[in-house]
C-alpha cells in the first residue's frame, strides 16, 4: 500500500521530535585554555572513570581563539577562559549562561630559560632582560589577545621592562607555542604559566613575576548558552569536586572555588 506524501513527511520527522536520547548522544564538547591541557585531561579521565560517561572532546586554544570561535557559533559546550576578559567578552553578548559562571583556578607566570641555562635574574623594578637574551628573542603569547601575554606584558610594563624588549618578542599562538620555542632553544627566554614551566622538563624557571605586577590570574568557567548537553553542568560541578582539584592541584594551579560534591 503507497503511502500518502503527507504520512511519509510526517514519519520522517519523527526522529527529529521524539529520540532526545539521540539528540544527547553527542559528545560534550570543551573549550579550555591551551595552558590547562594537563590538569583537565587528567581530570576528564577520572570523570569518565568516575561517572561510566564518555569523556568530554576538549579542543584546547588560545582563550581569545576559543572565544571568537564561540562568538561564530562553534558547538562548545563549556568555556574555560584564562582570563576574566574573554569570558567578560562572551557574557555581555549572551553567550554563555550567567548561573553558571565562577572563578574555578589561579596561577602565577614565570621567566623560564632552556634546560641547563645559567640565566639568573632578580624582577625587580628596572630590570633588563637583554643581557640574558643576548642575539635571541623572547617568546611569549600574543600579548594583545591571549592573557599569558597580556600578563606578561602587564609585568613588564610594571617592572619598567617592557620598553627595552618589546621589538624583540616573539608571540606565539597561545601559552603552549611559547613554551614549546623555549623548550626547543629557539628562544633564550620566555614568559608562561607556572603551571606550564612545571610540565616541561626540557625548561627551567629563572625567576617568578611579583604577584602585584600584574592583574590577578584567573580562569573563569560557564556553560555555552547555546548548550543543551546533558553531561555539561554534571562536568562542571565534577571540576570542583575532590577528584577533580587535586588533578589540578598536582600541576600548580590554586583552587579560587568553593569545593562541591561530585554527584
């Protein structure tokens, strides 16, 4: 018996209407500063371990690269900015859900030199770095864009530095691109995360930037307003979780979020 095309159209809509199940089977998609690889792929593992869920697919980028790709309506579920600003960026266009927003991590940024330099430096006021770089270059995060290097140069700038190296800085993509020119001694000397320095065993950290040098380091956490993922908000309170901290607190990240259950 032919059906009437009326039947078929309506039939063939039901998939669309009536398998939620289906429409939640995609992965949980992540957004997160190059500079939380580590600590957030190991606390994906023990939510999967934990939960029997699969584990999120995290792309990892530069926080403006990350947000702009949300702004153009990439399917992130979650954001994890290194900085306030880009979030700040995403909430005043409604892209992410203010009930969800919160300070979850801090961190400190470091002068690191290849392993086996003997690059000392004392940051204080004044400081010049050209000594130590000698003919190379500094590497750092785009320090217009990316908050690695809009911090690094916020210190710089503070320590009266900044004028003598900033047409000898060689900015990278994000935090981790710096990090790896460092490690591969094609910079003499970089600016990253303390957090970074401590997952690269091919770097060593000559010195730490004064606290007070720059604006406070803080990556803030929301949920993409377009995101209707089942597992999204469960991932978020999973990160403030017992489990979770500790895998951050393994890499040198500080905790800035009240603890919650895992459940």
């Amino acid at each position: 018996m032919r059906m009437s095309r009326r039947l078929i159209i309506a039939l063939a809509a039901l998939p669309l209407l009536a398998t939620p199940a289906l429409a939640q089977s995609k992965d949980l998609v992540v957004f997160a500063a190059a500079s939380l690889k580590n600590a957030l792929d190991e606390a994906a593992t023990r939510w999967a371990r934990e939960t029997g869920r699969p584990p999120p697919k995290i792309s990892y980028a530069g926080s403006s690269s990350l947000a702009r790709q949300i702004e153009q309506g990439a399917p992130a579920d979650l954001f994890l900015s290194a900085d306030l600003d880009w979030m700040d960026h995403l909430d005043t266009r409604g892209l992410i859900r203010k009930e969800t927003r919160l300070n979850l991590l801090g961190n400190a940024i470091v002068l690191i030199a290849p392993k086996g330099s003997q690059a000392r430096l004392d940051l204080a006021d004044g400081v010049d770095l050209s000594p130590a770089l000698g003919s190379g270059r500094l590497a750092m995060a785009n320090v217009e864009a990316v908050p690695a290097g809009k911090y690094g140069k916020a210190a710089l700038e503070r320590l009266r530095a900044w004028d003598r190296v900033k047409d000898r800085v060689a900015q990278a993509e994000n935090v981790r691109a710096a990090l790896l020119l460092v490690a591969r001694g094609e910079a003499p000397l970089g600016i990253v995360y303390a957090t970074d320095a401590a997952a690269e065993p091919n770097v060593t950290v000559i010195a730490s930037f004064p606290r007070d040098s720059h604006p406070p380091i803080i990556y803030p956490v929301a949920a993409v307003a377009g995101s209707a993922h089942a597992d999204a908000l469960p991932f978020l309170r999973f990160l403030r979780s017992a489990k979770a901290r500790s895998a951050f607190t393994a890499q040198g990240f500080t905790l800035l979020a009240e603890p919650a259950n895992a459940s």
